[in-house]
C-alpha cells in the first residue's frame, strides 16, 4: 500500500490539469516583487530628477562622509538605519493582518 501513495503522490505532482497548493502563493509573492521592484524604481528616478534641480541628496547627521583629493567615501549610517526601523514597522504591520 505504501507503493500506490507514492504513485498517487507523484501522478498528483506531474499532472498539469491538477493545481499544486502552492501555486496560488507563490502567484502573489511574484506579484508583490515586481510591484515592489516598480516602486524601487518610480522613487530612484524622483530622487535622481530632484538630485538634478540641485537638491544635495538625503545626508543626514551621522552619515560618514571622508573627502580627500582624489577620493570620497560616504556612507548612509543614519540613512540605513532610519530605512530599517521604517522597514520593520511596514513588514510587521503588513504580516499581522
């Protein structure tokens, strides 16, 4: 008996007329990364148009910014930072739902 559950299990997988459970979500994970990449981009191509009408950009006291001759190092401590905490209040409030 074992031998016909594993058919049954594996002509169940390789049938196309029958919808596996998982399709449906991996349909709306799909869904939400290209709107998520859509938005990703819609906010890169406003900062770049405001970044072109002289605004300085999104430097915040404690990002590290080092400038020396021929070389500038900044990095957005403060700016990952405040991202991150904005991120894991979205997703947390997303998730209870």
């Amino acid at each position: 008996s074992s031998i016909v559950a594993v058919y049954i299990v594996n002509s169940n997988a390789i049938d196309p007329k029958k919808k596996r459970a998982g399709t449906m979500q991996i349909n709306v994970l799909a869904k939400m990364i290209i709107a998520l990449g859509l938005l990703i981009m819609v906010i890169g191509a406003i900062m770049l148009i405001v970044s072109k009408y002289g605004f300085p950009g999104f430097r915040l006291p404690g990002d590290i910014l080092i400038q020396r001759k021929n070389f500038t190092f900044y990095f957005p401590l403060t700016t990952a930072i405040i991202i991150s905490v904005l991120l894991t209040i979205i997703f947390n409030f997303i998730s209870r739902r």
